[in-house]
C-alpha cells in the first residue's frame, strides 16, 4: 500500500509555470482522501514551488532545491543544507571567467548578474523574479544557498560544462543535469533521494510505502531510492529504463493516470 506518493513537478505534474490540471488537481485529492500523503520533490526553489504545492491543497512538508531543503507549506523548517560561502565565491568567479551563464538562490531569494535571455526565460518558466546584482553582487550574497544554476543552450552544451566542472572542482559539489539546459550545483550528499528518506522518518512512513515519479535525469536517485516508481510517459530513456511503471505523458494529464492506476489501484 502506497502512504507516501512524492512527485517531481515540471514534466511530471505540470509542463512549466504553477498551473496544475483540473485531473491532476483532482486526482491529488482522491489520493489524500485514500490516506495518502502526496508531496513535492523538486528542484525548484521554495517560492516557486509553493504554490504548486498550495494548489493540491497538502500542508505537508515539501522537498526543494533537489533535497536542499524541507519545508511545510505552513512554513516550518525541517531540513536545510547549504552550499559553503567560500565555494559560491569560487565558482562564480570561475563562471564569469568562462563567460557561462549562473544565477544563485540565498534565503529563497533569486540573485542574476544580468537579466539577459536565459534569466528572463527561467523567470518566466518559473513564474518568479530575480534581484539583478552583478558578478560581485552575487559573491557578496552567499548566506542560506541551497543551489546554484547554470542555464546552457542545451544537452550537448549541458554535458560538456558537466565535464568541466568536475575535471576543474573534483567532488566538492554536485553537478546534476535537470533539464536539458539545466545544471543544478548543490552538495554532494544532497539529493531528492535523500529528501525523501528524511521525510519519510519524519512521517513514520515505511521504506515500501513509498512511491515516486518523475521524467529526468536528476528524479534517477529519488525513482531508485524507493519500493515502486513510475516514469512519465515523455520521461528520458534512463528513467523508463528504473522504473517498474509507466503512465502517460505530462501534457495528457498522465499524471492522474498513475495516481489512479499505480496509487489507488483502480485498474479499470
């Protein structure tokens, strides 16, 4: 029996933005009415994951930054783990020196050096707005990081900054692909895996209770990490390839399929 269903949310519970489906919606409502707790792991930060969160209508705790931080919709702190002021310092300075675009987050708040085309995209997408501080402005804000972001011009590119970074860095950080265009930076131990492992103890929830799913690259560790996954539909090959179920793909509500399907066990 599934008691606790965690979610990744852009290409899985939602294409982009905060708008959750009227299927999707209803579905998570069905769940929470069976007893199932259905919660949140992302990458995105807190702000713009909460009102995701708020629309399935779960004042439960929820897991972002990729596992960086805990945190309930009400607001109260569970888990935090931050980046090292000195390392942001250095790996900015190393981004500005390559002319590779980063943004970083400090106390949920969303920090640019410029508002060019990749910052204005992201903002969009994630329907939340950043301070423009310049290179030195974003060293000077280094305090609560839970991540930083590199935005690139696709996988190919994604990959080979991958590449550099750990031949320049080693294992100091993690370097994980979430998005074709997308490397989030966080801590090495830090991953929605984990998250949910802590948030599991925190429920009292049994290691077979869980379920997961996800579409990307960074959801592998959290899709491996428990008893039974589900891969969306426009999921990547590594992912299909974990994962016990699959559903449909996100723009078609797949989502609410596998609540119904794999969740609650209506086969018809």
């Amino acid at each position: 029996m599934v008691k606790l269903f965690v979610t990744d949310l852009d290409g899985t519970l939602l294409p982009t933005g905060t708008q959750v489906s009227a299927k999707n919606i209803e579905a998570a409502q069905a769940a929470v009415r069976a007893g199932v707790t259905v919660t949140i792991a992302t990458g995105r930060m807190y702000k713009a994951a909460l009102p995701v969160a708020r629309q399935l209508g779960v004042d439960v705790p929820i897991i972002t930054y990729n596992g960086a931080l805990i945190k309930s919709v009400s607001g109260k702190e569970l888990y935090t783990n931050y980046l090292e002021p000195r390392l942001i310092r250095e790996l900015v300075d190393f981004f500005r020196e390559q002319g590779w675009y980063l943004q970083t987050y400090s106390h949920d708040e969303l920090y640019l050096a410029e508002r060019d085309d990749y910052a204005l995209g992201y903002e969009q997408a994630q329907q939340v707005t950043g301070h423009v501080v310049g290179w030195e402005g974003l060293k000077e804000h280094t305090e609560a990081v839970c991540k930083l972001l590199a935005i690139t011009r696709g996988t190919e590119e994604t990959e080979a900054r991958q590449a550099i970074l750990r031949e320049h860095f080693g294992e100091v950080f993690s370097a994980t692909q979430s998005a074709p265009q997308y490397i989030e930076i966080i801590n090495p131990e830090v991953s929605k895996a984990a998250g949910i492992r802590r948030l599991a103890e925190i429920l009292q929830v049994e290691p077979d209770e869980v379920m997961a799913i996800g579409d990307g690259r960074n959801d592998l560790p959290m899709l491996e990490s428990v008893a039974s996954s589900v891969a969306m539909g426009n999921a990547v090959p590594e992912v299909k390839a974990v994962c016990k179920y699959q559903t449909g793909v996100c723009e078609e509500d797949g989502w609410a399929e596998a609540v119904y399907k794999y969740v609650l066990g209506e086969r018809g």
